[in-house]
C-alpha cells in the first residue's frame, strides 16, 4: 500500500530550516528559541569554525585569516563540515541551518546531501536588518562576545558586502523553490520571534 511514494504522502518528515540574514541580524538568538521550539538541531558554520579555530586544527588555522579579514571560508571546507554533522543527533526533528548555505554553490550541496537522506529544506526564514543597525549591533557585540570580527568597523562592513554580493543572491534560489519567506527584522527580540513562528505555522 505504501509502495509508492505517493501523491500526498509527506516528502518531507523532518522539518529543515535555513535561518537566513546578513550578519548581525539576529540568527544566532532566534534559533535558540526554535531549537526549543520545535526540537530542532542546530548547525552554525560560524560556531563549527571558531570552535576548529579554538582547538588550533589546521582547518581553523587556514579559515582563521579569512573570518578575521570579514571573507568567506571556502565553499569546501563548510561543505564538508556539514556533511560530517547531518547524520548526527537523528532524534532531532529537523535542523535550523544557521549562517549556511552563503553561496549557491553551498545552497546546491545542502540540496544534494537532503535528498540522499530523503529529507529537504522546508523554508528559507530571511531576516530583512537595516544596514546602520547591522553594524549597530555587531559593534555592540563586538565589545562583549569576544568576536574579533565584531571589533572592527571595516570587517563588519566588509562581511555585509560578502552577504550582499555572495549570499543575498540565495533569496531567488529559494524563491523559485517558493520556500523564501521574508521575515522583518527589526524590533524586539520576542517580536521577531512571533513572526518567525507565525512563518513556520502558516
Ligand atoms: P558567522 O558566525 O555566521 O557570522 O560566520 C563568521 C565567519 O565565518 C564569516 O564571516 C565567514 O568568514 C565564516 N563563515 C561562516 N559560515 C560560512 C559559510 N557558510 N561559508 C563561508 N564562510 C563562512
């Protein structure tokens, strides 16, 4: 009765999201809430980065000058990473992809690695962050997370160029998959949250 993958039949039983926005506009925070949520996992590039820098692995040391200088790491070296943690927590409902994909050759191997495991992403949630406030908020990071891309001024504007010639381009990706939704990301922290869940629910 269940030979074929029938019409109606959900494709999709984990629920995959991508969290997408230019730095500083909130992922991080916001996908601690639906982790909770929703039991999600939760994969950050950024995090799986700092965390090879901090044990000093050569994959740290050769991403290590490019985060510092406010440029992208390789679409490989993140690539690869992600493909060694899809398999891990399989009790998760899904997972919140944060900060991945930032390229569309990133976007197209996310694809690829889903749908061997029979699964996909089921929204892109895009936080929309005015550019003055970006910078705002990453400063006013900078001066607490210990970031070192945080403390300056020229990376930060350096990264939201990256974001807006290499990753911003994703948005139509999606769209075309009709999984983009646009998320206003200014307010409060419980504000963006609500709209958020309200994008997952409807
Ligand atoms: P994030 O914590 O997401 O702001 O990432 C910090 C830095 O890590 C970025 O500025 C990039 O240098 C690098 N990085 C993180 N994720 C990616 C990715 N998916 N592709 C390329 N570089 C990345």
């Amino acid at each position: 009765m269940h030979n074929h993958a029938a019409v109606g039949e959900p494709y999709m039983t984990k629920m995959n999201i991508v969290l997408f926005g230019p730095p500083g506009a909130g992922k991080g925070t916001q996908s601690k809430f639906l982790m909770e949520q929703y039991g999600l996992g939760h994969l950050s590039t950024g995090d799986l980065l700092r965390a090879e820098i901090q044990a000093e692995t050569p994959l740290g040391l050769q991403a290590q000058e490019l985060m510092s200088a406010g440029e992208l790491v390789p679409d490989e070296v993140v690539v690869g990473m992600i493909r060694n943690r899809l398999t891990d927590n399989p009790a998760a409902k899904g997972f919140i992809f944060d900060g991945f994909p930032r390229t569309r050759a990133q976007a197209e191997a996310l694809d690829a690695m889903l749908d061997k495991l029979g699964t996909g992403i089921r929204l892109m949630l895009a936080l929309e962050v005015e550019e003055e406030e970006l910078v705002k908020r990453l400063l006013g990071r900078g001066a607490t997370s210990g970031r070192p891309d945080d403390r300056s001024e020229e990376v930060v504007r350096k990264r939201i160029r990256e974001y807006e010639q290499k990753t911003a381009p994703l948005k139509d990706y999606y769209q075309a998959q009709g999984k983009l939704r646009p998320i206003h990301g200014m307010g409060s922290i419980a504000e963006i949250t609500a709209r958020l869940t309200a994008a997952i629910e409807g």
